[in-house]
C-alpha cells in the first residue's frame, strides 16, 4: 500500500523523513511528494558527466599496459604474467573493498565518495608518472600507482545507479546508467587506440603514463569544484521519493537481496558476462600474437569492440527506458554476443583471418557492453527498495571475482608453441631482454567461449525477474490518476 500526499502543501525535501505517516507493516513505500513536486534538474548532466570522465580515467589506467604488454614487460624486465597482474590487482580490491564501498556511499552520500575515487585514481596515476625516474623499484611503483587506482574503482562502478536514481526520472535512469556506466567502456576504448599508437618501442612507456594522466586530472578539477551535494533539494521521482523515507539498515539490504534466488542467479550470471568480457580484453594481445596478428591490430579490435558496443549502449538504453523489458532485451543481447564471441574463438586460432575477426570483435562489443547497465537496473528493480549501492555493488563484485579467476587460470591453459607457429608469432618485440615467451592460447579460448556458452543458456532459461520498483511506481501513478 501506497500512501500519497497529493495535496497543495509543500514537499518535504529530498532525503526528509516523516515518522509520524510510517507504518512498516501496512505501508512498505511511503511517500510525502505530490506528483508534481518531482523535480530534475540540469545540474544532473554535470554530476553524470563527471562520474562519466572519472570512469574513463580509471578505464584508461586499468587496461593500458595490457593493451602494449610485451612492451610493458620489456621496459619494466618482468614477465608477460606480471603484467597481468596490473588488471587483476584491480578486480581483487574491488572484492576487497566492495562492501567497504558500498558502505561508504550509503552512509556518506555521493559527494564524499566521489571526491575520494577521484583523488585516489588521480594520485595512483601520479606515482606510475614518477615511476620512470626509479629504474629500480620501477614497476613496484606501478603496482602501487595501479593499487591506488583500483581502490577507486569499486565508488565509481557502484555509482551509476544511485546517479541515475537520485538525479533524473523514470524516463532517464537507464540512459543515465549506461551513459555513466560505459565511461569506463570509453577508457578501455581511448587506451586501446591510443597506446598501441603512442608506443612502438619500449622506451616510450613513460610517454603513456604521462598522457593518461591528463583525463585523471580533469575528473579530480571536477569533482572537487563542481559536487556539492548528493543529491537534488527534490526527488525526481516516486521511487526516489520512497526510498528517502524508508531508509533500510546497510546489513538488513544485505540479506534481502541475497535472500532473493532470483537476484543470485542475476548476480552469478551478470558477473559471469562481466568477467568473459574483461578477460577477452585482458588477455586478447596474448591470444592474437602468437598467430601473428600485431599490437595495432589487436587494439583495433579491441576498439571496434568498445565503439560498436557503446553505440549499442545508447540504442538499447533508449529502447528499454521506452519499453521496459529489461529482461527480453538482456537475453536477446547476450545470446548474440556470445554466438558473435563463438565466431571469434574458431578464426583467432588461424593465421591471416583479419577482416573475420574484426567483425566478429565488432558484433562482439555491440551485444556484450549494453548487457552490463541493463543487468544493474535490473539488480536495482528485483532489489528495490534496497539502495542502489547495495544492489548493484554485489552484482560488480561478483563480476570483480569471476574476472579475477577467469584471467588468472584461463593462461594456465597455454601449451607451448609449435615450431611452425613460432615462425610468425609477434609477442616477441625488437631488443626484447627474453621475458616473454610465446604460447599456444588454442585451450584458453575453447574453455572461454564455452563457459560464456553455459551461462548464457542457463540465464536465458531460468532468469525470470520480478520489477519491484516498476511495479510500485505504476500503484502511485494509477492512485493519482483515480484522485484526479
């Protein structure tokens, strides 16, 4: 049951509670604002692009060494698997520090939050910078300048939703979402293109920290000058509305989700797409060479993938805010990708398969990137009225630990390179110090693409989501409809 205030008296502000109006048994949502005191404002275009450059920022730090690791490697004399580490140390601290995150952000607002990620991403990209005067400790430093970056990263995965909920309207959320949510998608894109470009030798790595640390500038001028609150002085919608006046303890959100089989199997699935898709752009270098496909190429791919599937984003964000069906369009979107990634998996093992790769890569990154903002909706509507953070934080830290496992194991699963084969591979790079060594990916990508196989079968047979928050904004508008 719903109680509504639709009279002509003033609303209360956006975060007020009334007490006195609250019985939690008869009426789990109860909201003071008459319809027309939702209000957005166009400051939520700043806020979301803010969060939008902070995500690119640390998309770019995350994945820029892995996009030229040989080179990496050889400037830094370490292995190609201590590369990967630079992206792996990201997932284990946002399992780390996820629920600290959560926390944080449902006790402290956006604000704080924000201001934290940013300045820890800014201020780990620094010490990568200052990692070039110490050729001793050189990659030490960057671990660390990574670290502090990644302890950024669970804030702004966490975000989008609790953005998208406290700051624009129904008729916006999922467009909001995807907008703040492929920031990160846009990072991985800038640093694909860029470094393969920016370095050709491996002495010119300093020359790609140096510019990366440009967009982690820009977010901290940002989010230090332009946030100054948490939210509007208004709700922009019901749902906003209700969850400022019934507010959940952080552990009690906790179990209700997790209580809720439909929400687990979400966050097992979702996370399992999530993790398929960082580990395919973690470790596509170390597939592609050894069939002889150069760093160019593979960033190409890389960024075909991340062009078509923001594109996708913004095309499927729009239909599903029209239509709703997050459900549908999820399964129909994840089906496809993983057909698309199946392609990918049979012509990556050939030599000389360029344009087939592409545009399986292409079609790849078109129906796997806009799974991830519809699946944190989604979280948020099996979820609500619990917090956004709380909903959607789980869900990415379940992708952070598929991910992290899928890159760690799936290079234990390399064979060793035949000798016709090591004809034309180019992991190897000129005046390389005899760090890396060219492996057979032939088991690492038959396992990936039947693992992505499994679970999309599984989700697209089983997942069948209820739309709380749907459901208890369509009682308020049916309740003001019959008062009018």
């Amino acid at each position: 049951m719903i109680s509504i205030n639709s009279s002509e008296e003033k609303p209360l502000l956006y975060g007020e509670q009334n007490a006195e109006n609250v019985d939690s048994e008869q009426q789990p949502y109860v909201v003071h604002y008459p319809h027309h005191g939702y209000r957005s404002y166009k400051w939520r275009w700043f806020v979301l692009a803010t969060l939008s450059v902070a995500n690119t920022s640390n998309g770019m730090i995350w994945i820029s060494m892995s996009t030229v690791s040989n080179y990496a490697a050889d400037y830094y004399e370490v292995s190609l698997s201590a590369i990967n580490w630079l992206s792996v140390i990201f997932f284990i601290l946002t399992i780390i520090l996820g629920l600290p995150a959560i926390y944080i952000l449902n006790i402290y607002g956006l604000k704080v939050s924000l201001l934290l990620a940013t300045w820890l991403n800014a201020l780990g990209q620094l010490v990568r910078v200052l990692s070039q005067f110490d050729t001793t400790w050189g990659f030490t430093m960057v671990m660390v300048g990574q670290s502090l970056a990644a302890c950024a990263q669970p804030f702004l995965i966490f975000m989008p939703v609790q953005v998208a909920e406290e700051w624009f309207p129904d008729g916006q959320r999922t467009t909001a979402t995807t907008v703040a949510s492929t920031g990160i998608s846009v990072g991985i894109l800038l640093a694909s293109s860029i470094c393969p470009v920016l370095v050709s030798h491996h002495s010119q790595i300093p020359l790609l920290n140096e510019v990366i640390m440009v967009p982690a500038a820009v977010a901290v001028l940002m989010a230090t000058f332009g946030i100054r609150s948490d939210c509007p002085p208004t709700p922009p919608s019901s749902s906003a509305a209700a969850e400022s006046a019934n507010v959940q303890p952080f552990m009690q959100g906790i179990k209700e989700v997790m209580h809720n089989r439909c929400y687990v199997l979400l966050v097992l699935s979702a996370g399992a797409g999530y993790a398929i898709f960082t580990a395919l752009l973690t470790l596509l270098i170390q597939i592609l060479c050894p069939m002889g496909y150069t760093d160019t190429f593979a960033g190409w791919c890389t960024s075909s993938m991340i062009v078509s599937g923001v594109v996708g984003c913004f095309i499927i964000g729009i239909l599903v805010d029209k239509t709703k069906l997050y459900s549908e369009v999820m399964k129909f979107a994840y089906g496809l990708s993983v057909v698309s990634l199946c392609v990918f998996s049979v012509y990556c093992l050939q030599p000389h398969q360029e344009i087939i790769i592409a545009i399986a890569s292409c079609l790849f990154g078109m129906f796997s990137l806009p799974v991830y903002p519809i699946v944190q909706e989604m979280a948020v509507e099996i979820g609500f009225p619990v917090k956004e953070a709380i909903s959607a934080g789980i869900l990415n830290i379940s992708g952070c630990i598929q991910s992290a496992m899928l890159v760690l194991l799936l290079p234990l699963l390399s064979q060793p390179l035949s000798a016709g084969k090591m004809a034309h591979e180019t992991c190897t790079t000129i005046g390389q110090k005899g760090h890396i060594v060219p492996v057979d990916q032939t088991v690492t990508v038959m396992v990936l693409s039947t693992f992505a196989t499994i679970v999309v079968v599984i989700t697209i047979l089983c997942l069948h989501p209820r739309y709380h928050r749907l459901e208890m904004e369509e009682d308020i508008n049916s309740h003001i409809c019959q008062e009018n």
